[in-house]
C-alpha cells in the first residue's frame, strides 16, 4: 500500500536529485528515505531513478511519477481544507448568557466582530435573570455571561469588559430636564428611583459603591424589579433615575430625558466565566481577550 509519506519523499529526492539534501528537506535520516524510494520501485516494478556515484536523475517513468505525485498532494490539501472547513461550521458553539439588563449596542458591537474574526466559533446566546446567569455559569449550562456584575462567588471569574458613562434620566417635565448637565449631588437631592437589587444585584452595587464614595444618601421614592419598570416610574415623575448612556441609546425612549453628569462616572459590564483547575478551552480564551480588548 502506497502511502502518502512516500510520495513525499519521493517528490524531495526527485526535486533535490539527491538523497542526503531529501532527507534533510523532509527531515529523516537518509538510509529510510532510500529505502523508501527503493519499495516504491519494487513494488510498482519500474525504475524511477538512475543512480551515479556523482547524481541521481530520473527516468522517463520518475518524471511521469512526479507530476502526478504533485497533483496528488495538492489534491489532498485542497480536501483536507474543506473538510477542516465543513468541521468548523458545525462545531459545538460557545454559549454565551446574557443578563436582561444589559441591553447595549457595545454588546452587539462586541458579537458582530467576533463573527468577523472567529467565524469557525459561533455563538449561542440565552437571556436570562441574574440570578439564572449565576445558576447557568456554576453549572456550566453557559461558557460565559455578560452583566453588570454578580454577587461575589468563589466559583467566578469577573473581568472588567468595558464601560459606560452614567446618565441622570428624568422626565420631560423635571426641572432639571433642561440642563446640559447636572451634578450626581444635584440629582440625588430629589426623590429617586432604586432598582432591587435581587433582580439587578450588579447594577446596584455599582451604583451603591460610587453614591457610598461621595457621600450621597438619597431618599428612594419606589423600587422597581425591572428595567423597563424602573423607566416608567421614572418617566410619570415618580422620581429621578440614573443609567448607563448605552442603555439610553439602545432604547430611545421619548417619554424619558437624559442629562450628562458633570461628575465622569462610569458603569462596567462584566464578561464572566467559571474558575477551570486544567485551564479554559481555547476557544473560549480567546473569546474572553476579544472582549475585554475589541474596543
């Protein structure tokens, strides 16, 4: 049975008419690549060489060999490419979780460019509460998640994705509505609007840790278990609010009015995955680097 090693040696020598610069460009020994050559002969009955004590040359049999031996080879490739590339389209894909709160154009920024560097890696997403991502990464239902931070959990890893800046959102008729900025102090002097911290535990933190830095206390007017709930309170005039100006891009809402902090604050969003004692697979590796340096 011919095998394709022989014909790659067989290529090297009849290129290199020579059986010691052969086996240094294939890298063996010299006597296997002879040998080699020398089976390939007996057993097809022909002769492929003319061997000299000063060169080898090939016969009219060796040169027809070796044009086909080429074509072989390169036929090989071009079928091992597109087996390697049917292989790719059909790879499990990484499952990626995403918090519901996290509704931002740098997450889908994020995604679409995955899918232009890595496009053998595809990607499954599953939206779910925090409380569900954290179940879902701990028992590796998930390869990732994306959110604005979970409570503390030996099990996780919490890697700083990006940011955004923090926004004071009011309603149309608020008399701080019209002002090109305001100051998180400002702000925080009227009635607000907390998010529960069961269903946004990340966000709250956040937003608990920078108020807890300067000293804020303001006074909670209502408390809302939803983003879209806290924005309704928000827009009748229940109370004023603050969010990431991603989120307020994404959604657009007229009935709701952001104002810049004077104050340079950001939000962060989170990539996260589950501590692995052997290492993570590479493909989630380099997942992971592409989100926390795509921007």
């Amino acid at each position: 049975m011919i095998e394709l090693r022989h014909l790659r040696y067989f290529i090297a020598a009849a290129e290199e008419l020579n059986f010691r610069r052969a086996a240094e460009r294939v890298h063996i020994d010299q006597t296997p690549l002879s040998r080699t050559v020398r089976n390939l002969e007996d057993r097809w009955g022909v002769k492929l060489f003319i061997r000299t004590p000063r060169r080898l040359q090939l016969t009219p049999a060796g040169a027809k060999l070796l044009g086909h031996a080429r074509q072989i080879l390169v036929r090989v490739e071009r079928v091992k490419r597109a087996v390697q590339a049917t292989d790719a389209r059909h790879r499990e894909p990484l499952r990626i979780g995403v918090d519901e709160a996290t509704v931002q154009p740098m997450l889908a920024d994020c995604l679409a460019r995955w899918r232009l560097i890595a496009p053998d890696i595809p990607i499954e997403l599953t939206e779910m509460h925090a409380a569900d991502l954290l179940a879902a990464l701990r028992g590796e239902e998930i390869d990732a998640g994306f959110s604005f931070g979970l409570p503390d959990n030996d099990a996780l890893v919490q890697q700083p994705a990006w940011g955004s800046p923090l926004v004071a959102i009011l309603s149309p008729e608020h008399e701080l509505a019209a002002r090109e900025a305001v100051s998180l102090s400002e702000l925080v002097s009227f009635p607000a609007i907390a998010c529960r911290e069961t269903h946004h535990p990340g966000l709250c933190q956040q937003v608990t840790a920078i108020l807890k830095q300067l000293e804020l206390s303001p006074t909670i007017a209502g408390e809302a278990r939803s983003l879209s709930g806290y924005l309704t309170r928000v827009a009748v005039g229940q109370g004023v609010g603050l969010a990431d100006v991603d989120h307020m891009r994404a959604l657009q809402r007229k009935d709701i009015v952001v104002v810049p902090l004077a104050e340079q604050i950001q939000i962060t969003t989170y990539v996260l995955h589950k501590h692995q004692r052997n290492g993570l697979p590479e493909a989630l590796q380099r997942f992971l680097t592409h989100a926390t340096t795509f921007h």
